[in-house]
C-alpha cells in the first residue's frame, strides 16, 4: 500500500473522471500498446482493472480526507503495464490537487 497527501481535498468524482479521461490515452501513447483500462467507482473506492489480462483489480484508490489510499495488486508488481499505470497515475495526481506543493508520499510498503 501507498500512502500520498494531495494537500487539498479531492472529490472522487472529479479524480475517477480526471482518470478516466487521461489514463487510457496516455498508457497507450507511452506503452504503444492497444490496452485499456476499466476505471470505475465502487462505494468510496476506485478501482482500475483490465480483465482480459489481469485477475482481479490492479488498483485501487481511496481517498481519505487530504490523503489517497493506494493498494495495488501484489501479483503484478513487476508488471510492465502495471508499473506504466503507477507512473502515470503519479503524475495524475499532481495534475488533480490546485497546490502548488503536489503530492508527498507518507508511506510505501
């Protein structure tokens, strides 16, 4: 799990929407790949999954107040495409919180 503080608060509906229109052009102009991504909102959670490829869901984000909760599949953690996704939404999340100061990761294990 990953621990991130975006510093501002953040709707879920205005990450799973920034997500869902960045993510999938962005993994295939820097993979060259035709792969997409299912993002999509269950509960308080978004969870980002492509199941014609991978067994259950790649990630998961959950935010906690000023704070994102990530927990990714440990069964992929060496994954190309799951490593391209985790770059990208690193840079996501930057774009999504109106601080100047970005994110800072709290805890990664």
């Amino acid at each position: 799990m990953k621990i991130i503080t975006l510093h501002t608060r953040v709707d879920a509906d205005k990450l799973l929407a920034h997500l869902v229109q960045k993510l999938n052009p962005l993994f295939r102009e820097q993979r060259q790949q035709d792969i997409s991504f299912k993002i999509e909102k269950v509960g308080n959670t978004i969870e980002i999954s492509q199941p014609e490829l991978y067994e259950g869901v790649l990630f998961k984000l959950e935010i906690k107040g000023k704070r994102l909760w990530i927990t990714r599949n440990e069964h992929y953690v060496d994954d190309v495409n799951s490593l391209t996704v985790e770059s990208i939404l690193n840079s996501l999340f930057e774009d999504i919180t109106d601080d100047s100061r970005g994110v800072d990761l709290l805890l990664e294990g």
